[in-house]
C-alpha cells in the first residue's frame, strides 16, 4: 500500500523539487491547480512539469478536473461568495477523483502537488487531504526543509489558530464542545479566508 503526500511547488528550483519528492519516495506527482500553470514560476507548467519529471521516474497527471480550487459550478459556491469545500467534496466529480486515487495508492505513493508553500494556506490540505483524511486515509504533507507533517499536526495547528483557549473551562458554555466540533468549525473558519471568491464578473474560469 502507498502513502499519499502533498506537496507546494512554491517557487522552488526544480532540482530542489525532484530531491523533495525523490526523499519520499513519490511515483506519481496529482496536479490539483485548477489551471496548472504558474505566473510566477513558469517551470512548474504542466508541460515542463511532465517533460522534467518523466525522465526522473516520476509521472505526472493533471486533477484540477476533480480536485481544483475553482469551480464554474455555482451550487460549489458559499452564500459569501467563495468556494465552499464541503461541497465539492461532497461532489460526484471529487468522489470520482478520490476514488481514481485510492486505486493508485494499492501500488504508488503519491503526491497531491499545488503552489502554496505551507499547507496551511491551501486547498490541497484544507479542502482535498481533509476529504481524504474524513475517509480514514493517512495523508502527510512534505515541507520545503524536507520535514513532514501529518493531517493530524495540521489539525491541532488549525486548533490553536482558531480555538486557542479551547480547553479552558467557561462557566457560559450550555455545553462542552469536543475537538471534533472545534475542529470542524476551525476547517470552515479557514475556508472562508482562503476558498477562492467570484467577482461579478464571474464567468467559470479556472487558475
């Protein structure tokens, strides 16, 4: 069985990237940009992706389709106006991607790949290894200093954003929450301040 990876491709050179990959082990690189080009770093376009990590042993596959982080469909949206990640996990098309990857997973380690360098500030954490981890899947994301990280450590970092003072007993609170309900408010919370967000003029286009 594979293990499942994120990774931010950042403005990294593209040797740091391939040793990054290369430490753990990755055969299969999941573009989940919803375009996958970059302004900044124009290495990491799909193209001179595919080409530079081919002959390096590593494929690479597009899933901005299944897994991006815009969406033309309206019913993806938040009453406020950004992409509301629950939903699009709850979709047919993300469930498909999911699946597709679970299969890949019986015989690769994989790596979900987006621009963001910590996963704190990405929708390849926040939105699509969160939907991974609800269905019991180990995900860990690699860092630029070549550490790792769990969900899991990810999870009480997204606590201690949002709820530092979680543990402190309040003589106004009708009940107590658990981590779990903490948790989940803290994953909406960070939606809400990194979904992407239609404009009014609002066409349907990825990025």
């Amino acid at each position: 069985m594979g293990q499942l990876y994120t990774i931010g491709h950042s403005t990294y050179p593209q040797f740091h990237f391939l040793e990054l990959l290369r430490k753990y082990d990755i055969q299969y690189v999941l573009d989940v940009r919803s375009t996958p080009f970059s302004k900044y770093a124009s290495q990491y376009n799909s193209d001179c992706l595919r080409e530079y990590l081919g002959p390096n042993g590593i494929q690479y596959a597009a899933m901005g389709k299944y897994f991006g982080a815009r969406w033309k469909d309206r019913s993806m949206y938040h009453a406020n106006g950004y992409v509301d990640f629950e939903a699009v996990r709850n979709s047919d098309i993300f469930i498909k991607g999911k699946m597709n990857v679970l299969k890949g997973l019986e015989n690769f380690n994989i790596a979900l790949m987006c621009t963001e360098k910590a996963p704190i500030d990405c929708h390849r954490a926040i939105m699509v290894a969160r939907g991974f981890e609800l269905d019991g899947v180990d995900v860990k994301h690699i860092l630029h200093d070549f550490s790792c990280i769990t969900q899991n450590d990810l999870n009480l970092q997204l606590l201690d954003k949002y709820f530092p003072d979680r543990n402190q007993f309040s003589l106004f609170e009708e009940e107590n929450r658990s981590d779990s309900d903490y948790l989940k408010k803290a994953y909406q919370k960070r939606n809400s301040e990194i979904g992407y967000r239609m404009d009014s003029n609002f066409e349907g286009g990825e990025a």
